[in-house]
C-alpha cells in the first residue's frame, strides 16, 4: 500500500524554483520539477477471475523522478478510510509493527515499520490520509525506496482543491 497525503493547502503558498503543481483527481500537489506521475483506474482480476478493483474505486498516480529521489503512491478511494481500521488491518496481515498513528484536521497520518514474513524490518512508511475537495485521498511513501524524504513528505502535505 503506498500513499500519499495532504496538510496545509489553502491557500498562499509559494513554490520554490524546483517545484511545479501537478493535478490529479480534482486536487493538486506539488512536486519537484521532473517529477512524473503514472495513473491506473482499478486492477484487473487475477488467475480465475479472483481479486481486482472496478474502475473507479481506487485511482492510483504512481510518482516518480528520474533520479530515483522520489517513489510513492497518491490514491483517491470511493470510500472513506479511518485510521483505526487501516491499524488492525496492517496489524492483522502482520506487515507491520509501531505503529504511530494520529488524527488531522483533514483525516490522519501514520508511521509505522513494515516488516516481512519472517519479521525482519524493511523499513518505515508514511501514509498521510485527507478528505479534500469531497475526495478521499492517501498519500504514502517508504523510506527505503524514496531518497528525497523531506520532498515526498512535502508533497503529501501539499494536497489542495483544484484550483
């Protein structure tokens, strides 16, 4: 699960010379210039028709940069999330452990140490979660796989109605 966030966004802020607004599903955010985003609508079913996602239920933009600065996932789901079930469902899957989670003005945040099947650490997650512009959106990003932590954590803090 991969996502992406939201924070402050109203109004006044300023980019920075390396930093371009990017729309995605009735929001914008801002990323690094060079930034480039991917969007798949659903996922087909697997081996026997099993598993998969309708179209419009959960529209994921892959971000990415082409220094491998930047890896994360900003999806808008159909349905609202809350912080407690997203809790006891990494903890019922046992993917992950310390689990750092609180409320926003918006939605919520959450920290939390991913961990594989024999329990060994792969690192940490950030799941910035908003409701914006009647939208549900979650931003997340794994240290491991993004170098540019502070770029990743700004663009999920970033998210704002579309202008």
């Amino acid at each position: 699960m991969l996502v992406l966030l939201l924070g402050g966004g109203c109004g006044k802020e300023k980019l920075v010379a390396n930093e371009t607004w990017h729309t995605f599903e009735g929001i914008e955010y801002r990323a690094p210039k060079g930034a480039v985003q991917q969007v798949q609508d659903g996922v087909l079913p697997g081996p026997g028709g099993l598993g998969g996602i309708p179209s419009g239920q959960h529209i994921e933009a892959r971000i990415t940069s082409q220094e491998g600065k930047l890896f994360m996932s900003l999806v808008r789901s159909a349905a609202p999330k809350t912080l407690e079930a997203t809790e006891k469902t990494l903890e019922a899957n046992h993917i992950a452990r310390g689990l750092a989670g609180k409320t926003t003005p918006t939605g919520w945040e959450l920290t939390y140490e991913q961990i594989d099947t024999t329990g060994a650490s792969i690192g940490k997650v950030h799941v910035v979660y908003a409701d914006v512009a009647g939208g549900h959106y979650e931003c997340t990003w794994a240290e491991v796989n993004c170098g540019d932590h502070a770029a990743a954590d700004a663009l999920c803090r970033s998210l704002r109605p579309k202008r």
